[in-house]
C-alpha cells in the first residue's frame, strides 16, 4: 500500500494539526507503510489532513479516478473562533465550506467521540474515531529537566500550567483571573505567545496578568514543561480532543479541565477534576493534597497510556482498509 498523506500549508501550520500529522506518519513508519507528503494521485488512497483548495481539488480528483479519499475532521467552525486574528469572522463562512470539502471524502477520521458528534451535523458520510495519539517516547525523562526549567522561569512548586499555543479559546481568561485570585501559585503557560497573530482582547489578557502569571513562550524542549509543572490546568472552551492533555497525563500529572463534553471520557474524581468556571477551590485541594494528586496522577497516567501510538498504529491502517485502499 502506498499513502498520499497530505498536509497543506505544511509550512505554517503549527500547534494541534501539525503534531497529529507527525503523530499518523510516525505510526504509518511503524506499521511500515509507503507514503509520500505529496497530493499525489499515484497511490492507493489518498489523506488529507487540512482542507485549503489544493487539497480539495486533488480530493476530486481522487474521486473521479476512484482512488479512496480519507480526510482528518481537525477544524471544525466551532473550535475555530477566539483562536487567531480574524477568525472569529472566518468561523461563520467556514461551515458551510467544510461541508462541502468534508463531503468529498470516502471516510472521515474524527480525533474524538465530540468531534465526531459535530462532524455528524456537517455532512453525511462514514466516519470513525482515531484519537491522535500521544508520543510517550518524546516525553521520556521529563523529570531531569525540572530543576533547569523551575529556575529558568523563576517557579516555586506546586506549579499550575498549560501547554500549547497562547489563544483565547483555551480558556486564556479563565487562566489569567484563576492566577489574579490566587497569587500564592505560580501560574505558568508554556507555548508560543505569537503577539502579531493576536486580536487587542487577547494581547490585553497577557499584558494584563500577574506577577504570578509567567508566559514562557516557545521552549526548546516541552519535556522542561511537564518537568516543572505539577497541576495542569486546561479550562478550554472548545476543543477536539487536546493532545498536550494527553502528554500531560501520561507523564502522571494531576489534571483539572473545564467540565464540557470533550472530555466526558474522562472521569471526575478519578482521572481529573473538573469545574464550569470557578476552579480555585479544586486547585486548593490539589495545593494542599499530595496524596490527591498521586492518586490522580496515576490514574490519569494509566488510562493515558491507552492512548499511546504504539497503541492505537493499527488503527490508522485500519481506516485505509475501510475504503478499501
């Protein structure tokens, strides 16, 4: 078998989307299948993980060769605003533009169940549900970085933080005011802040923060993140699945999420805690608790791996064998 596994704007792409692409194409190395990051039509299936007009006019070419389509279900319109600049004006045109390009696959690939359930409204045509997986080999002795990384950034433990792109999507509010409300903790988001990409509102949230609030910015090595946090705290408003979620879980890190459908997988109590909006009283009981946040730590760590790719490889396989590739 011979894979088109396509991702357009591969140059720019950055975040979510590009990890996951480098996720599939890890796991297509290891079930040793040949594939070319070309729109090629010289191949027995054809992957598309970001649908701009190269990838949707190569989809029907596909299509009027036969040759199956399989396109990743990444964006949708409703985790596409209070991201970037200008989004929240391209979220309403994008639906129906995702209609139709979704509409020309043979099969959808959904990261999660909730997406799966949105995708279920946009188009009528099969779907499946292939978790974008979580790299456990590149988080490997993250704890070796953690003195270098509490020092670097000047955190005293127990460290709240977050990981991936600065949006406001991801509950950068709800991070900000949480810290405002606490100035005992240090708070500590690791990822690209990307300032000429951000509306005022969101530039305001980060100029506006704390003292105890610290935007890292870009970090050379992500394990110095889960190293030196201990509570990972992601009041996301919206999100597919959340892969820095998964890395923070299989690094045995206590988690406390937003309470949305997402992350109904997850179990609160037991792999996490969850809250609507007011998070401080969870984030004192993690502050005070150890043991708690062992215990969550663990049993996150244990239901994250599930989601390891040496896992879930087979599946990706799997999907091109639905089409019939």
């Amino acid at each position: 078998m011979r894979v088109s596994h396509y991702l357009e704007f591969e140059g720019v792409v950055s975040g979510g989307i590009r990890e996951s692409v480098r996720h599939q194409r890890q796991m297509l190395e290891e079930q040793g299948v040949s594939y070319t990051t070309e729109p090629s039509l010289d191949v027995d299936v054809v992957h598309f993980n970001l649908m701009g007009p190269r990838s949707a006019y190569c989809a029907k070419r596909a299509g009027s060769r036969d040759i199956p389509v399989v396109i990743h279900s990444h964006v949708t319109a409703e985790d596409f605003g209070d991201s970037f600049r200008l989004t929240n004006l391209l979220a309403r045109p994008l639906r129906p533009y995702l209609e139709r390009v979704y509409g020309l696959g043979d099969l959808l690939v959904c990261p999660s169940e909730y997406n799966q359930s949105i995708i279920g409204g946009y188009v009528d045509i099969e779907t499946r549900v292939l978790t974008n997986g979580v790299d456990t080999e590149k988080l490997e002795n993250h704890e070796s970085l953690r003195a270098e990384y509490l020092d670097r950034y000047d955190l005293t433990p127990p460290v709240v933080f977050m990981v991936g792109h600065v949006i406001k999507r991801k509950g950068l509010e709800t991070f900000v005011e949480t810290a405002r409300a606490m100035p005992d903790l240090d708070f500590a988001w690791f990822g690209p802040v990307s300032r000429s990409l951000k509306g005022r509102p969101t530039k305001r949230l980060i100029d506006s923060a704390p003292d105890n609030c610290t935007f890292t910015g870009y970090v050379d090595d992500i394990r110095g993140a889960f190293g030196a946090g201990d509570i990972f705290f992601f009041p996301t408003h919206e999100e597919n699945e959340g892969i820095a979620l998964l890395e923070a879980m299989v690094t045995g890190t206590s988690v406390v999420v937003r309470d949305i459908p997402t992350f109904d997988w997850l179990e609160d109590g037991t792999h996490c805690l969850k809250a609507d909006d007011d998070f401080e009283a969870l984030l004192r009981r993690l502050q005070a608790d150890d043991g708690l946040r062992a215990r969550l730590g663990e049993n996150a760590a244990t239901l994250g791996s599930e989601y390891a790719l040496s896992t879930v490889a087979d599946q990706l396989t799997d999907c091109y064998a639905e089409v019939g590739a």
